[in-house]
C-alpha cells in the first residue's frame, strides 16, 4: 500500500504540441480557469493552487460541497470555473473567476453567493487514504468515474468529458471554443500521475493578427519597456485596447525604449502623455501607469484567444510590419468562434 500523498502538492502539467497527436491516449478538453487540487482528509477541505498556494478561502461554496460529494480520505486534481450568461448561452468568464481572489472576507462571501464557482475533475491521486499517483491513468479514470458516480447532479462539481477517440477531440476542439475552452489535453493511458513535471500533451488554438502600438510600461525591475499595450480599431474607426506584449528580451527591452521615443506622445508643453486607466492582465504589478504613444507602429502577435475585446492571455511577439497602415488593424480581422453552450460541454 502507498502511503498518503504528500500536501501540498503540485500537479502535473501538460507541453504544448502543434497538433492533436494519434495513438495510445485519453482525450480531454482545456478548461479555462484555475487549476486547483482538492483534498479532503480527516474531515478538513482545502484547496491548492498550481503553485501550491492555497484557494481554500475564496472558494467557501466548492468547500461546502466537496466536504458533503467527495469522500474523506481523497485527493482529486481539476479546474475551478466560473460561468456567466443566459440559459442556452453559458460560457467560461475568466473575469468574473479572477475577481473571486479578494483580500476582504465580506467580499468573498458577496462572491461567494452571487457568482459561485465549480469545479471541473479530471485527475485522482489519492483515494481512500491511499495514493495511486502510481496507477496508470486508465485506471485512475475508471476509480474517478466510480467516484463522481455516487456525486449527486446540480452540486457544482463535474467530471470531465474523455474519449480515446482522436477524431472526437478534433471536434470538441473546434465546437467548444465557442464556450470559451481552451482546446485539448492528451493523456498517456499508461502513464503515472507525475508532480510538476510536463507528462501530458495539450493542443491550444493559436492565431495570428496585426495590431497597433499604442504605449508601454517601463519595467517594474529595470530599465527599458516592460510591456507593449497593443490595440485595434473598431467599425466606427474607434481605438480599442486589446491587452499587451510582456514576454519581451531583455535586449528588446533596452532597445525599444529609444527605438519609441519619437512616437511619445506630449502635451503642450512638450512633457510625456502618461496614462493609468490601462490596466494589465499579464502583469500582477500594482502600477498602472503607461507612457502613451501616437498609433503609428504596426506589429503582429500570436494569440490564443479573443474574450469580448481584448486578447485572454498575454500575446508573442512575432515581428514588426512596417508595411501596414495601423488603420488596416481591425477587430473585424479576428476570427470570433461560434457560441456553444457551455451546459453542453459539463457532463
């Protein structure tokens, strides 16, 4: 018998592959939200992070209901979500999810109650007090669908969708972006449950688009840009913030700073135009402040995914495109996926 697992612990992870890969495999779809691992043991739930942090008091009501569903002695691996919109219209809202992590207790329960969470699973490393971080995934899955078969329906826990056919995940690839999924994750079926290291594959949408520079953030630790704030225009010529470059070398970094200097937008008396009303989804700094620049610099960027306006995670640099007119960088240019009901995507 393995000894109980360890916790914290951190999970396993996924590298990224460029297409849904054939052969001895078990298929899931990409959540979009918070990974979190769940332990419940000796009476007591908490909730851990990727980096091992705990989530246990922001998520009071995924608490309440892993200590009525999951058994004691378990720990199970998945993802919180959160999803908004009207019935036969449900989607992921990453926003609504990140605005639950909140220092003020009253304002966790306010959340708590007016946009609660739910927890997607999809992995076990722990049953009955024993580990099987050792058993091969096939037969973890057999033992989380025995469990999540005693959960009862509407108690916002879920198992997650598999198959081991690669022509389904192709279609849950394309259908459930429309419900904000992220794309798909492979699983060896013989392969252990393996802590912090890259054992399972996924396969995420990636597009191209060409978008305007409109100002930057020095670096928080240093000299030099820490952040392109990029935008597109909408269909009435409008300038529409879309989110920002923040993977950038360290010589990129140090040259773009004079390479942007004649765009700097001024005032009348010749100082920096500096904004703060710009906020970052790919930077945790608490200052805000960007220098504003005039919307002459064109450059394109890879992307996973567009959330309304803006890009969901932060975007790759690819190149500069001195050969576009900054007007030709429209929201119309991005490929919206068509809407799927996220109720048809949890089982």
């Amino acid at each position: 018998m393995e000894r109980p697992v360890d916790w914290p612990v951190a999970p396993m992870l996924a590298r990224s592959v460029a297409t849904i890969p054939v052969g001895d495999y078990a298929y899931e779809p990409k959540w979009d939200g918070f990974r979190c691992l769940v332990l419940h043991s000796g009476g007591i739930v908490e909730l851990g992070s990727r980096s091992q942090r705990p989530l246990t008091r922001y998520f009071p009501e995924i608490v309440a209901t892993v200590a009525d569903a999951i058994p004691d002695g378990c720990i199970v691996d998945g993802e919180l979500v959160l999803r908004q919109g009207t019935d036969g219209a449900q989607h992921l809202d990453w926003d609504a999810l990140s605005q639950r992590i909140h220092p003020a207790q009253s304002r966790i329960d306010k959340l708590a109650a007016e946009t609660p969470a739910e927890f997607v699973a999809f992995d076990l490393l722990m049953v009955d007090g024993t580990s099987v971080r050792g058993d091969p995934f096939e037969r973890r899955r057999a033992r989380l669908e025995d469990l999540f078969g005693r959960v009862p329906a509407g108690r916002g826990i879920h198992l997650t969708r598999a198959t081991r056919d690669p022509a389904a995940a192709a279609d849950w690839f394309d259908r459930f972006e429309g419900a904000g999924l992220d794309g798909v994750i492979a699983k060896p079926l013989s392969g252990g449950y393996e802590p912090d290291r890259r054992s399972m594959l996924k396969i995420k949408h990636r597009r191209t688009a060409e978008a305007v520079v409109w100002g930057y953030r020095p670096h928080s630790r240093g000299t030099g840009v820490g952040s392109l704030l990029l935008a597109l225009y909408d269909d009435r010529g409008e300038l529409v913030p879309v989110g920002g470059i923040g993977a950038l070398p360290d010589s990129t970094r140090r040259s773009l700073v004079e390479e942007l200097a004649p765009l700097v937008a001024r005032d009348e008396s010749g100082e920096p135009l500096v904004g703060t009303s710009e906020r970052s989804r790919f930077s945790s700094a608490k200052d805000t402040s960007f220098v504003r620049l005039r919307p002459e610099r064109v450059v394109e960027v890879a992307f996973d995914q567009l959330e309304g306006r803006r890009f969901r995670h932060a975007v790759t640099l690819l190149r500069w495109r001195p050969d576009r007119d900054p007007r030709s960088c429209l929201l119309a240019q991005v490929d919206t996926p068509a809407s799927y009901d996220l109720a048809q995507v949890l089982l």
